[in-house]
C-alpha cells in the first residue's frame, strides 16, 4: 500500500509538473496537444459587446507614410466605426459591416461605398469583415480546427502549423501560453506569391479579456509592401456605443 501511495504520489506531481494549468512563468512552458491549444484560445477570445479605443496609427507603403489618431468603436460582428484626423483635423470616417465598406476622405472630398475591394488593394491581401475584427483584438484571423494543425513550441510560444501541405497557402500561429491570445500569425499565399504578418505586444486584462498594446501588420506581394501600426491608447468595452455616420453632400464618389 506504501509504494502504491507512493506512486500515485509521484504521478501526481509529475502530471501537475506538465501541465500549464497553473503556468506563471513562460520559461516552464511545456509542449501541449493543438486541441488543447485551439480549446484554450477560442474559450479566451474577445467576448465583449462592444469596443471603444483611441489609437495611434501609423501606415507605410511604399515611400509614403502617414500618421493617425484613430477614434474606433466597435459592436462585436455587426459593425466597426473609425473616425480619423491629423494634428486634430478630420480627415477620414469608415463605417465597416460584414457586408459593406462604407468611407469618405475629407480633404479630398471624396467617398467609397461597396465590398472589401479596396481594403484588400490597400493592404496588398486578401481581408474580410471578420477577419479585420479578429486582426483588432488579437484572435485568429481564420478559422482553425486542431485536426489541422500540429503543435510545438517556439519562441516560448505554442506554434501551430499545418500537418498537411496545402497549394493555396501556409498557416503559423504563434500563441501566448498563458492566456492563448495570438502574439503572431502569419499567412503566406502562395497562390498569389504575398504574405500577411500581424504581431502583437504587450496585451493587457481589461474586465474578463486581454487586448494588446500594439498591433504590427505587415502585408506584401510581389508588388507592394505595406506596413500599419496600431497602438491602442484608451481601451473601454461593454458600453453601448452609437455609430454616427453620414457622407456629405458634394462629394465624389471612388470608383
């Protein structure tokens, strides 16, 4: 009965010891299953309402850059709100649902009403309703099944690649082991021969979900390169939010 005690002793300790379930520190991270992986990070997505945050933005392709302050309000899969300026003046409002893209530059007195077109030409890559959501609150950006996807560990991160080679593109998704947010994920097509990069840094609890401090995008295909930064400044969810939004008269639409 001693060694029996014993032993289940010692296999509790060892199982307590590979597990992650109490992990502080990420240099004891241990290698888990990709469902357990998959579980944790979708039972920890963003779950709120509503977002509300001011952002500093920064955008690069090319030899152009711009700086933004950025007011964005979100209502979980229903509609993304941004309002734009420079040095304090207006210059852009977007109003984003999964069906249509709706923006206006004031400057230039002109307007864009219909798909993702010309978010997609934008950034050099393909982009949809959800997956702009999901690039804003640090979830992945596409759906993942585990049956999918191989797990190990890199960078103190769980990685998750394909067991299968796919013709259309590769899939990586490093994901943080302690509250399975996404800290980077990458998509590489190679169909269209560009890749989409999106990290993350410093993410932070507010209520019940993390959110990060910073978002780093980077897009590009065999013609363009393009770069965003987002860094979130002020961060507010669960509030009822409205989103404002009305084209003015007079301006040109963008074909």
């Amino acid at each position: 009965m001693k060694f029996k005690s014993l032993f289940l002793i010692a296999a509790f300790v060892l199982f307590s010891c590979g597990s992650n379930k109490n992990l502080t520190d990420r240099a004891a991270l241990v290698k888990e299953s990709s469902k357990r992986v998959l579980k944790n990070h979708y039972k920890n997505t963003f779950d709120e309402a509503t977002l509300k945050a001011a952002l500093k933005v920064n955008f690069k392709k090319g030899n152009d850059s711009k700086n933004f302050s950025v007011s964005l309000r979100m209502q979980k899969d229903e509609t993304i709100w941004m309002s734009g300026s420079i040095f304090g003046f207006p210059v852009l409002k977007a109003l984003i649902t999964p069906n249509r893209v709706s923006y206006y530059i004031k400057p230039l007195k002109t307007y864009y009403e219909g798909d993702f077109t010309s978010l997609q030409a934008l950034l050099g890559t393909d982009l949809n309703f959800s997956m702009l959501q999901n690039m804003l609150v640090g979830d992945a950006i596409v759906p993942l099944k585990s049956k999918d996807f191989v797990s190990r560990i890199d960078q103190q991160a769980h990685l998750l690649t394909l067991k299968k080679e796919n013709s259309l593109a590769k899939l990586f998704f490093w994901i943080h082991p302690l509250h399975y947010k996404i800290e980077k994920q990458k998509i590489e097509s190679l169909r269209k021969k560009g890749a989409l990069s999106i990290s993350y840094k410093n993410y932070k609890k507010i209520k019940d979900t993390h959110l990060p401090s910073q978002i780093d995008i980077r897009a590009e295909d065999e013609k363009n390169k393009a770069h965003l930064r987002v860094q979130y400044k002020s961060v507010s969810v669960g509030k009822k939010l409205s989103f404002p939004y009305k084209i003015p008269s007079g301006y040109k639409k963008i074909l």
